[in-house]
C-alpha cells in the first residue's frame, strides 16, 4: 500500500468516525490509565487526563512554552497542555473534520489564539515550522510506516533540552518469532485500522536512540490501559452508538468490528500499549 493511499484511508476512517466518538467519549480520543496494574475504578473521561498526567509525570515534564501535538485528533491533549504549562501548541491531524471540531473547541475554551490546529500530514514538518520544547505523539506514531524517519523528524523540530514523549502501539518483543496465528491477529488489526506492521517496543528505543534521542527510556502501559478498550466496546453497543455506527459508514462499523481484535491482542500478550521518552542534548 502506498503512503498516499494509507493517508486517504486514514483521513477517511477518521473523517467517519470522529463525530461519533465526540459523542461517547469527548475531546480526548486516545486510551485511559487505570493505575499501574489497571485496577483503579475511576469515570473513563477522568481516565483520559490522568493518562495524559501520567505520561508527563513519567516522562518527567514540567513545563514547556511551544508543544508540538503531532497527530492531534480534535485537540484535547493540545489544550490540556496549553493550559498547564502557559504555553502555545500546535496541533496537526491528517482529519480536516478533526481540524473543523478543534477549531470549535479552541474557540469555546477561549484558546484560539493559543492553539493553532491544521489538516497536515505530520511528515511534512519541517525547518519552516520551528522548533518545540515539547513533542507530544499520543497514538499517532502507528499510523506511520517509516519510524525511523518520524524519530528523526521529531529529533529536528525539537528545541535544544526539549523532549518527546510517545504513546503507541506494538507487538511483543521478538525472539521468538510471531507465530502464524499471531500474525494473523495482527493483519486483520492492520487492515481495519489501516496501519503499516507494527514493531516491537526494543524497535523503537533503537530508533530513537539512533535519531539522537539521549535519557531515551520506555515502558509496556497495557495492563494499565486494557481496561478502556472494554469500555469503548461496551459504548458501542448501546443503541445511541449502533445508530450513530451505522450513519457513519462501512469504515467507522469496521474499526468498531477491529475491537474484538484489539482486546484479543491485549489478552494474548500480543499488543503492547508502549511509552517512550527521548530527550534533546542542549
């Protein structure tokens, strides 16, 4: 499959089923944290937050002025961000309709001066764009097929001292090998989600370490995550959501079918939720 044929699908699938989740499940459309075991009972909106919390406190970020959120969906990390750190963000998602519903929040939480949102590819970033403190990439990065490429993108645009902090997905470490039925788990993900193979959480740390990540560091979330993919499948199911499936079109109704998938993975060992920070040698 070609870039610009995975771009199409992807913009579309999004263009599809963006309205549906802002329904559900609000501004945030990335993953909740549960606590470290993903035990803790807690509202899955609150879920949300606290995985954008948890990932900064991790990553050990505690200010920025200029944030890159690269893959931004309709904002909600961008905002979030803008507002604890005092900060200016720029936000790029492949979606136009994720840009249109952005533009709206921006406006409502009076953040439209602040946080400037566009329909872009994020591989077009470039020397023009300037640089940021902070690059933040919430389940985005697997919908790129040239990794190394995006870590030293990322690498460019970040400022002297800035970091980067990642969320995404992978399969389990190799050796050994993925079996067959691995496999085929995976190439069914792939094909209703539209996204290149995935690798392992070892792949991405050589990566950026091979950009000229320092301080690089990564961790397996899954179990802290797992959880949100129950949640997101029982919301689906409710009459509201079939309805809202069904008007959205065949793309929408296949990722909603991918979840079974997605929660198999998790259950198997198979998918990973992974974090990865790297840092920009002052």
């Amino acid at each position: 499959m070609t870039g610009d044929l995975l771009n199409f699908l992807i913009r579309d699938f999004y263009d599809q089923s963006t309205r549906i989740w802002l329904d559900t499940w609000g501004e945030h459309m990335h993953h909740g944290y549960y606590g470290p075991n993903g035990d803790e009972r807690k509202n899955h909106q609150q879920a949300q937050v606290d995985l954008v919390e948890t990932l900064l406190s991790w990553g050990e970020v505690t200010g920025a002025k200029r944030i890159l959120d690269a893959g931004c969906g309709v904002g909600g990390s961008s905002r979030y961000l803008t507002k604890k750190f005092g900060a200016t963000s720029y936000g790029i998602t492949l979606s136009p309709v994720q840009a249109e519903n952005a533009a709206k929040f921006n406006e409502k939480s009076g953040l439209a001066d602040a946080v400037k949102i566009e329909a872009r590819d994020m591989m077009t970033l470039n020397e023009a764009d300037g640089q940021f403190d902070l690059v933040w990439s919430m389940e985005s990065a697997e919908h790129i097929r040239d990794k190394q490429r995006l870590f030293q993108m990322f690498m460019e645009r970040l400022a002297p001292g800035g970091t980067l902090l990642m969320a995404t997905w992978c399969h389990r470490p190799t050796p050994p090998g993925l079996s067959a039925k691995e496999e085929l788990l995976l190439e069914k993900i792939y094909k209703l989600y539209h996204l290149p193979p995935m690798v392992p959480r070892e792949t991405l740390v050589e990566m950026a370490t091979t950009a000229g990540f320092t301080a690089v560091k990564s961790e397996d979330w899954s179990k802290s995550v797992a959880p949100f993919w129950l949640a997101v499948l029982r919301s689906a199911m409710s009459l509201k959501s079939v309805i809202g499936l069904i008007r959205s079109g065949l793309p929408t109704l296949k990722g909603a079918w991918a979840m079974r998938y997605m929660i198999k993975g998790y259950r198997m060992g198979l998918i990973e939720f992974v974090v990865v920070r790297g840092r920009k040698a002052n």
